[in-house]
C-alpha cells in the first residue's frame, strides 16, 4: 500500500519536471538560428515563398502565442503535426517508438548478460590473469566506437556468414528480434564494459567486508558466500549505473539506427532537429523526459525490492 | 569458484544457442526473397529461356518525407514519385523533351497559349480514367498550394481548359520561353481528384493515385515503400517487372553491403569512393550517368573583401577544377566554366573557358586588388557533407600557392543558412541539381534578386538582372540562345559564383539487371527494368 | 592437567607489499584451556585481531601466515586444507566482530543469516532450521524472537545486532570462540549486558573465549587469563589477578596506570603513555617499547629480550630486560615522574 503511494507521489512529482522541459526545449529550439520554413522549402527557394509559410505555418505569432496554443493542445496530448511530415507528430513517435524500446531492452539484456558473470570474475580474481584479461576487453570495448563495431558485426554476420538480415527489422516479431540482435549487441558493447568495471570494483569492495568475513568464519560454503553475501550486495551499486546507461542508450540509439537501416525514434529526432520541425523535437523531447522518469522511478522500486534498508 | 564459472559459462552457451536457432529460423539475411522485405518468390521457367524476377529491389539513402507532388519536394521525393506520377512531357536520358501523357502540342504566336492534345485512354492505377477535370485541379494545384516550393513553374497559368478528355488548352499570363520545360517539373502530373476527395488532405501524403508504371501498395516508413505494377500503364507490355521496392537505406556503407549480399539489387547515390569496390565484384556493375549536378564557390560581394571582383576573379584563376574532380568525385564528373549545365544544349553558353589553374594571374589580380602579400579567407561549409568539406580542403591547398590562406569553418545547416541570408560569410559551397530541362530555374536563381539576393551575393547587379528578364518571353530559339549566352558572360564576368565541376550520378547494381538507364536529373526509367533470374 | 584446546606456537603472520614488509604478528606463543576465557590486550595495530584472523584463516592477501604451529585440540590447523577448515569454523571455532551493523549482510533475514550458519546435515529439514533459529534468538535473549526473525539487521539496535551476531556465531555449537572487541561499540550500559550473556553462553555452552580488548575493565571482568600484546608479541602473560595486582612489564604498568582511578594514583591529571605506537614495518633494534619506556637502558635499545617467566613462575610470563632480573631496576629514572601505584 505505501508503495503504491510511493508511486502515485512520484508520478505527481514528475509533471512539474515536465513542464520545465517543455518550457525549455520551446525556448531553447527557438533560439538557436535556422528557420523552419526556410530549411523546408531548401536553399535554393525565394524569399517569398518562405516568407508565405512562415505565416502559414504560424511562425510569425509572438512566442507567447504560440507557446499558449503548444500548451492549449498538450493537455490533449495533443502534439500538432510535424512541421517535416505534416502528419501528427504523436502518431509518428509512437511509430517509431517501439523499436527504439525494443533495441534499448535487447541490448541492456546483452549488456546484463555480459557483464555480470565477467564482473564477479574479475572481482573475485582481483589482479590475476582472468582479472586482467577481462579488464582490458572492457577497456578495448569503450575505445570502440559503436557505429564501427556495428558494421563489423554486419560485414561479418550478415554478409561474409549469413545469419542475421543486413539492417532493417523485418514485419514479425521473429523477424523483428533477428534483427534487433546485431544492433543490439554493438549497441551493448560500452555498456556492458562500463558496468562490469563497476561491478568488479564493487565485488573486490564487498569481498572485503565484515560480513563476508564473518560468514566465512561460520562455515558458510563458499558458493554461498559468492551468492548472497557478494554478489546480491555488489549489484546493488550497479543498478544505479544500469539505468543512468539505459537513458543514454535511448537517446543515443540514432547511430545504431542509422548503421542498421532500423526505423526508430532516434533518426527521427535528429532529422526534426536538423529541419527546426519545432513540433516534432517538442513531442520527442517530451517523450524521451516522460520515458527517463519513468525508468528512474521503476530503478526506485526496483532498489526498494532488493535492499531493505531504503524506505520509499 | 567453479560452480559459478560453469553456471555463467552455461547461461552464455544457452543464449548463444537460443540465439543461433533464432537466426536459424525464417533464414535469416541472405538473397532479396526473404530478407526483411515483403518480397514475393521467383517465377520459374523452362531452361533454355532468360527468364526474369518478378521483383526488384531499389536501395536509396534519403526516404521522401511524403508523396504529395504539392508539398515542400526535394531530390529525394522527386527520385521516387516519377515511379508513379506522370506530366505531359518529361526528359530522356539526353535531357531532351519528349512526350509523355501529351502526344503533340502547340504554342500560339504570341507564345501564351498551349494547346496539348493528350494520349487517349489513359488510366491511374486504380482503373479510373483520366478526365480534362483531373488535370485542370491537379495544375491548379500545382499553381496555388501554398505548402509548394515549386509554384513559379506554374505561376504564370491564368486558365486551364479542357475541351474534352484529349485536348488540354493553357493560357499563360504572359509568353514564357521555359514553360514546357516547366512541364516536366515533379508538380506539373496529373493527380486523380476523386482519390483526394476520398482520402483527403492527410491521405494524400502517404496515398499516391497517378498514371505511372508503378502503384504504392505499402509504406512501411522509415524502410520500404513497396510498389505493384500499374495493370493499366499507357505503354503495352511495361513495366517489365511486376514488382519494386524501394528501400530506404541511410547508411552509405549498410547500403552498399546489401547490394553485395543482393538484399539490393540497384544502390543509388554511391558515394564516389565505392564505385572501384563495386565494380571489382563480379555480380555487380558500377556505372555513372551525366548529371545536372553542379557544385559552386558561391561569394558574398557584400564583403568587403570578396566585394572586390579582382579577389572573386582571383580565385577563379586560383583553382584547378580537374584537379578536384579527380579528388573529390573521383573522376566520376567534369569541370565547368559557366553555370548553366551542358544538357541545356544550345542554350549552353560552349566557350566560356575555365580560368584556372593560373597561379600567377591570380597573383597579379590580388596584388592590383591592394593584397599583394596574400591574404586570409574563410569558408563556411555545411558541417557533415563531406564532398564539400573535400573541396574546401583541396581549395585551401590549391589557394595557398597564390598566397591565399582559406580558413575553414563548418556549419549546422540550419544556422549555414542563416548566415547566408544575412550575408554574415565570405564563401560557402552549394550545389544546384536542374530538374526542368531549361536553365531558366538556376537563372532565376542567380539573377533574381528578390529571389535569393542573387544567390546569396548580397549586391543587386541590375545589368545582370535585366539581362536575366529579357530571357523569360523570348520565344524564338534561336534568339533566346544569344540572350542566354550574354547573360552567361556576364555572370562569368562578375564572377560572383565559380561554377566547379557537373557531377554524374554514381549508380551500382547487380550485373543481372537489363535495361536500366538514368536521366539527368536522377531518375530512373522503372518501367523498363529487368532482372534475370 | 588436560591438554589445553588450542596452542599457538610461534605464530608468525606478516603483511607484504612492494616496499615493506608489515609484521603483524611476530612470533606470539600462548595456550587457551578448556572453559577459559582467555583475554588479548593491546592498542590498536598490536596484532591481537590478526592473530584471530590467523587461527580461522581469515588473513586475506597481501597478508599471509608465514610461520608458527596452531594446535587445536592437537592438530595444526595450518596444515588443514580448506575443506578441513570450513568443517571447523563456524562448528568448533567461530568468532565475533566488533562492528556489528557491517559484520552483518544487510540484504538478508537474520533468519537466513542464522541457517546459513547450520550444519545441513544435522538440521535437514527447514523445520528444523526455523526451530534451531528461534531457539539461539532465545538463548541470547532476544524478545518475541519469532517477528525478529524476519527482520533485518537493520531493524535491530546497537545491543540487539550484537546479540544476534552471538546468536548466529553459536548456532552450531562452538568450543573456542574468538571475541573481537564485541563491546567497544556499544554504550555502557549495553556492554554489560552483553559481557553477561557472553558468560552465561561460555558456561552453559562449556565453550573457550579468547576476548581482545583495549579495556582493562572488561578484562577485570571476564577473562581468567590475560596476554598483553606490543608491535605484534606478547610482553606479558599471566592470570588477571595478578596482572592487576602484580604488573611486570612497563607496558602493562604504563596501562594499569593510566585507567581513571587506578590504585594509588593522586594525579589530577590521567597519565598517558609517551610516545607513538611503532611503525611495524621498521621497528628498532632493540625493545620495541624501549623509545616510550620510562625504564629503558641501554640493554633495552641494544637487544630484543624474550619472553620467560618472572622469577621462575611459569604462570607469569614477562618480555623485558630489566623485569627479568638480569639488570637492576633502578627507581626512579631521568625520564618521567615518581609513580606511586604498583608496589614492588
């Protein structure tokens, strides 16, 4: 009962947050330079005619205006059409959106699924070979750059062996999951490293603990101490950094996207940003804020479940 | 320890296995019949014949943001929509008009009246005729659509008529000398307006109904628009092949691996450093077709420095245009002196000659211009092309032996065109690709002041602008080629852009590909191509 | 009498790194009977928690056990293998820490913490666990033990985590356990009801502890026996009585003194121990407590002395030149001031 609560107060609390992106992102598109009719119609396009659709695109009203009329239609979460697309801009996010969430949970499983059996590995070898060994993999991992490792998975697996489709995500979820597996595993790769470098010091700090002193001198089998005297301790730290990279993850999977032809919301983004479609970057911005809350208050209650310490 | 070891060891094992059967099942990537597009199996054939897939595959880099001819176009929609609208006339591949839904027309004296008399029993795709009602709404349209950034090619239409279904009579404001090259502008098709009433503005976008080749069955966006042969296509026996996808591909490198792989079987806009990588591959031809493509030096003669035409000249003298297309476009392209393209043909002004490369003339101009020890300018570049970043570089390092020192300076395209506007520059790269067979849209464009302050110059010309007008009405061909090459000497002359060097269009596609060829401005004539199996 | 329960011989455990090496414990000897309570005293960093750690083989790297005998019940428990080790600790031999909120896993019930301690093959049914675990909350008088069971560490006060720790420490039955200052972070008032319930397990379990401690009052209330430890030996050892009435090493002397109403003490001010504990990586030449001993002569900066029994009482151990009869002990020195206190 305190935990749903906990959640409705959380929920309240994250309009205000809202509202001050919003207000932000309105202002801070509008100021940097480029006109949206102007880059619409090309560089190649006379001045009247931009002119024109600056006032049919209702550009020319002061700020407050059409921050008011922007407001007027959000509470019907109402987002206007895409300046670029001309259809709405909610119906082209929520197109699009699914992918993108979907390639930001296959790869956080990657990245889950590589980096803690490697993190308790070099954290319970500290400084021997493995523990090297696996150190320096991440460290070659971060110095990859993501679109790279993406096409090398491609070449590789798509092309000189064919298993997986060279970019694109197919029409059933089979097809979908094929492929969102490549992308998904480049898309991983500095995660994975970053949190098994955190769960390895995390691991090599708690071995060190009382606790665990005090089980071993109970006679607790070692595989139980590894499991819930470290292990459960360790990943707690960890979870905080897994959902600080599952945000970036979101907002950075353009280049992912770009690499493997796969039509998400980040290339969506960045070609509204480009053309000033005020309303597109808006509606994006918006969703992506909404969609960072939500992931730091399940990370809460995630926390809550797992330590018993933390109070909601 | 080892427990724990064999339990990850075996977690990854189990993924790895869960992953390969995943992979196993629907076959994975691989030929163009089942790899993530909705693609219909090969037809067979006794052996002995060339038979011929019912499918091909189209990759493209840029996806159109819509296909209603009447919005804000760009190269990418106008790529895609001659797959499904039709004009009156249109360009081969020399860039000559030639008919297309009209058979045969004529213009009256004065050169404000155009009777064209159109091709009987013309179908859109959906089976429906095409009515003297649909093409008067469909260039009215193209004239008043507000959206449009095509409107002055019709801007001067005061009435359509249709005196019945095979005649269509248009009525200009005043005579204008381009308008039938107008005609094959992207706007200037035939719509069905019983479509737009029935799916209505919004529909419109995303659902084509016109007259070409091909009809859109499907538009997944952000991947493929999948097109079914139009059954009641004006030409017997075309398109050859019943069905084509285009797809759309961003990535230059993803693009090119699928055509390697055959997921693709024709690339478009191959950047220049892969066509050797294509046409070493045995399945696969590289191949280039002239283009109207050109890239400028575009100057601001309000500067005031570049303001000095000794200093504009100067760097004209400067440069060594082969040199950059060997670099930059790899060959794939030519150097040019005037701006207006050699497909205008006639109007083509042949003996304007480049300037360069002559180090010691562009010396002798900067010396009388009050710089005789050199000096320092700077270019601003739309950040991320890189063809223009590779000419600013090969500028920088030409200029240099005549003392000039070319500070480069990339810019967000939004905030490049800004500057540009307010004349905040000194020199920056743009390229103008034609898509009317007639120089009057560039002239415009260089000429017209209230147009784009002649071309970002920032200073009227008026002897440049006059020149311009005079060639607007001129109906006689003959006379209008004299204006046309006075005007280009006196572009020249002012130097206010430095015409660089046509690119052609690089194109690789899969050696199993029959009759494909490309017209000046980018487009492909579908409704002839052929793959064998 | 019966062979004591454990015998430390020698034990030599010594810290490693690039530059120095750290002599935690340097050649400490002593003998723990059975039920006895048996108290390590010294300041912080004089080797009494690492000769603990030595006997359940908690020295972690860069630490290793270098020399030395652990006999326990006869066998050295440096030769067992770790199979061996893990069937001893937490059955014949456990211990308890000092900080009790760290020495406790603060993810799981202190239910589980107490079964994770049981010998599966004894209680083999969770029934049985559930049982045995409510039973020790009892034994170490914890109210309505069955709620508390499902708590975490958290949820417990100071006193009680300590409790629970005894409780979890003893689950299995032990004979020597190893008490790493279990009271020095409680208050008062809880200190002596935890040295209580220690007592009361010690005889009603028939168990042996070693107690390390700084606090020479709880060594006057518990211990039977005391070792006093300085820069990782011993220097003095004999029973508490006559530690109290009878101290013989400067060191202890220097401590007995300094607790606040100490016999004879007329001071106003408490008196300290000069000087700063030794840098166990390099220790002088002579004495190790020779640079703060009031009493150091020459011989005592020159030579290491051994640890014999005062004037021929094997029960009464000393380490120091001028206690051991062989220089004279001359009054009052250069340094410091006339104690009165300890009679002679």
């Amino acid at each position: 009962m305190a935990r749903l609560t906990y959640i409705l107060k959380r929920i309240l609390q994250m309009i205000p947050v809202l509202f001050v992106v919003i207000v932000l992102i309105f202002v801070m598109i509008r100021l940097i330079p480029g006109d949206p009719a102007r880059l619409m119609l090309g560089e190649t396009a006379v001045e009247a005619d931009v002119e024109a659709l600056r006032e049919a695109m209702g550009l020319n009203e002061p700020y407050t205006t059409q921050f008011a009329i922007f407001f007027k239609n959000l509470l019907h979460f109402d987002f206007g059409n895409s300046l670029l697309y001309k259809t709405s801009c909610i119906d082209l996010v929520k197109e699009r959106l699914p992918l993108t969430v979907s390639l930001t949970v296959v790869a956080t499983l990657f990245s889950l699924l590589i980096s803690i059996p490697l993190g308790f590995v070099a954290g319970l070898h500290k400084d021997k070979a493995s523990d090297q060994a696996i150190r320096i993999s991440a460290l070659a991992a971060i110095s990859m750059p993501t679109f790279w490792v993406g096409l090398l998975l491609m070449i590789a697996f798509s092309v000189k062996i064919r298993i997986f489709p060279a970019g694109g995500w197919g029409t059933t979820p089979l097809e979908h999951l094929q492929g969102l597996i490549l992308p998904g595993i480049a898309q991983a790769l500095m995660t994975a490293a970053l949190l098994m470098r955190n769960l390895r010091n995390s691991v090599v700090d708690i071995s060190r603990m009382d606790y665990v002193d005090f089980a071993v001198s109970k006679g607790v089998s070692t595989r139980r101490v590894r499991s819930a005297y470290i292990m459960k301790n360790s990943l707690i730290s960890t979870i905080t950094l897994l959902s600080t990279r599952i945000t970036y993850m979101l907002g950075g999977s353009v280049v992912i996207e770009t690499v493997f032809s796969l039509p998400g919301c980040g290339k969506l983004l960045v070609d509204a940003i480009f053309a000033r479609d005020y309303a597109m970057v808006q509606c994006m911005v918006f969703i992506f804020a909404l969609i960072v809350l939500l992931v730091s208050l399940i990370t809460d209650i995630i926390y809550s479940f797992i330590d018993p310490r933390i109070t909601l | 320890m080892k427990r724990r070891t064999t339990k990850a060891l075996s977690l990854l094992l189990a993924s790895a296995s869960i992953l390969a059967l995943l992979a196993g099942c629907g076959g994975g990537g691989g030929t163009a019949e089942n790899s993530n597009s909705p693609a219909p199996s090969d037809s067979s054939a006794p052996s002995g014949e060339t038979t011929y897939a019912d499918t091909i595959v189209i990759g493209d880099n840029t996806e159109p943001k819509n296909l209603d001819p009447d919005q804000s176009w760009g190269a990418a929609e106008a790529r895609f929509s001659c797959f499904v609208y039709e004009g009156l006339v249109r360009e081969d591949a020399d860039g000559n008009i030639i008919p297309l839904l009209a058979t045969d027309w004529k213009i009256s004296e004065d050169g404000t009246v155009y009777t064209f008399n159109l091709k009987p029993d013309v179908k859109f795709s959906d089976g429906t005729p095409v009515t003297g009602e649909d093409w008067i709404w469909s260039l009215e349209r193209a004239r008043d659509n507000p959206e449009s950034n095509s409107r002055t090619v019709a801007s001067n239409i005061v009435s359509i008529e249709a005196p019945d279904d095979a005649t269509l009579v248009i009525t200009l404001d005043s005579p204008v000398a381009s308008f039938l090259a107008n005609c094959c502008k992207w706007n200037m098709v035939v719509k069905s307006k019983a479509h737009y009433e029935a799916v209505g503005a919004e529909g419109f976008l995303t659902q084509p109904m016109g007259t070409g080749p091909y009809a859109v069955t499907e538009w997944k966006k952000g991947e493929y628009i999948q097109c079914v042969a139009n059954e009641y296509y004006h030409v017997e026996g075309q398109p050859y092949t019943k069905n084509l996808t285009y797809k759309i591909i961003t990535d230059d490198n993803t693009r090119l691996l699928q055509l390697q792989s055959g997921d693709i079987d024709i690339m478009g806009m191959v950047p220049v450093n892969m066509m050797a990588q294509i046409d070493s591959d045995p399945n696969l031809t590289a191949a280039a077709y002239t283009g109207s493509q050109i890239r400028f030096l575009v100057i601001n003669c309000a500067d005031e420095v570049t303001g000095k035409k000794e200093v504009r000249q100067a760097l004209d003298y400067a440069t060594d245009k082969q040199a950059i297309v060997d670099m930059v476009a790899n060959g794939y392209g030519k150097p040019v002196s005037t701006y207006v393209s050699n497909i205008h043909g006639d109007l083509h002004n042949s003996e304007l000659a480049d300037r360069g490369p002559d180090i010691e003339k562009a010396k002798e101009l900067l010396t009388q211009a009050g710089y005789p020890d050199g000096l320092t300018l700077k270019i601003n570049i739309t950040s991320g092309n890189t063809i223009y970043e590779n000419i600013a570089t090969v500028l920088q390092s030409q200029w240099a032996a005549a003392g000039i020192s070319l500070e480069i300076e990339p810019l967000e395209s939004g905030t490049l065109v800004e500057s540009l506007g307010a004349g905040n520059y000194q020199l920056t790269i743009l390229q103008w690709t034609d898509s009317t067979p007639d120089p009057s849209d560039i002239s415009a464009y260089e000429c017209r002041y209230s147009d784009s302050f002649q071309w970002y110059s920032g200073v009227q010309d008026q002897e440049i602008e006059d020149a311009y007008m005079a060639t607007i009405s001129e109906t006689d061909p003959a006379k209008r080629a004299e204006l046309f090459w006075t005007l280009q000497e006196l572009v020249y002359e002012r130097t206010n852009i430095v015409p660089l060097f046509q690119a052609d269009w690089a194109y690789g596609y899969s050696s199993k590909i029959e009759g494909i060829s490309v017209t000046p401005f980018n487009k492909i004539n579908v409704a002839e191509l052929k793959k064998a199996n | 009498m019966n062979t004591p329960l454990l015998e430390v011989k020698d034990l030599q455990t010594y810290f490693f790194s690039k530059h120095e090496t750290v002599k935690a414990v340097d050649g400490v000897s002593f003998t723990v009977n059975e039920q006895e309570t048996f108290g390590l005293v010294g300041e912080s960093g004089c080797g009494k928690s690492m000769t603990c750690r030595s006997i359940l083989g908690l020295v972690k790297s860069p630490g290793r056990v270098v020399g030395g005998e652990i006999l326990y019940k006869g066998d050295d428990l440096l030769h067992k293998s770790k199979r061996e080790m893990q069937a001893i600790r937490g059955r014949e031999i456990g211990m308890i820490f000092q900080e009790p909120m760290t020495a406790l896993n603060p993810l799981l019930k202190v239910k589980d913490q107490i079964i994770d301690a049981l010998d599966k093959s004894i209680y083999n049914t969770a029934e049985k666990r559930y049982n045995h675990a409510l039973e020790m909350l009892k034994l170490v008088g914890i109210p309505s033990p069955e709620s508390r069971l499902e708590e975490y560490p958290h949820q417990f006060s100071g006193g009680m985590r300590q409790r629970v720790m005894i409780a979890i420490a003893l689950c299995s039955g032990l004979k020597l356990l190893l008490a790493d200052e279990p009271t020095t972070a409680l208050d008062v008032t809880i200190q002596d009801q935890v040295m209580k319930l220690i007592n009361r397990l010690r005889d009603q379990l028939k168990m042996s502890v070693i107690l390390i401690t700084h606090d020479l009052g709880v060594v006057a209330q518990m211990c039977d026996r005391v070792a006093v430890m300085y820069a990782g030996q011993i220097v003095e050892m004999t029973d508490t009585r006559t530690l109290f009435h009878m101290p013989r090493h400067p060191y202890t002397y220097a401590l007995m003194s300094s607790l606040p109403g100490a016999a004879g003490s007329s001071q106003k001010r408490l008196p300290t121990i000069e000087g700063a504990p030794p840098n166990l990586a390099n220790l002088p030449e002579g004495c190790p407590f020779a640079p703060r001993c009031r009493f150091a002569q020459d011989i005592c900066r020159k030579e290491k002395p051994e640890l014999l029994p005062y004037e021929g009482d094997v029960a009464h151990l000393v380490r120091c030149h001028i206690r051991d009869g062989r220089t004279q002990f001359v009054g009052a020195t250069a340094k410091g001031k006339q104690e009165g206190g300890a009679e002679q």
